[in-house]
C-alpha cells in the first residue's frame, strides 16, 4: 500500500504572516481603486466618446 516516503520532501513553504496579508489586501485593494478611478476619469476619451478640449 502506497504510505509515506522514506525522503522527506525538499520543500517546505512556511505560512505567511498575517501582517503580510493583510499589506498585500491592502496595496491590492488600492491598486484597484486606482485604476478604477483613472478609468471613469478617461475612459470616455480613450474610446472617442469625448474629446479631451470638451470640459
């Protein structure tokens, strides 16, 4: 039957700290909130809906 082996495996990946997740939610989020907020501030223009001299 079909156990565990007698070699260990190579590797071994640690868990991550929760100071480090909660970094990586918190620059991902902001990233996101960026881009969304470059995108309603050109979008209009970049697909010709307006044109950027038209305030």
């Amino acid at each position: 039957m079909a156990g565990p082996g007698k070699i260990p495996h190579p590797i071994h990946i640690h868990p991550v700290r929760p100071l480090y997740r909660f970094a990586a939610t918190g620059l991902g989020a902001s990233m996101w909130f960026f881009l969304m907020y470059r995108a309603k501030q050109d979008l209009p223009h970049m697909l010709g809906w307006k044109h950027p001299w038209d305030h």
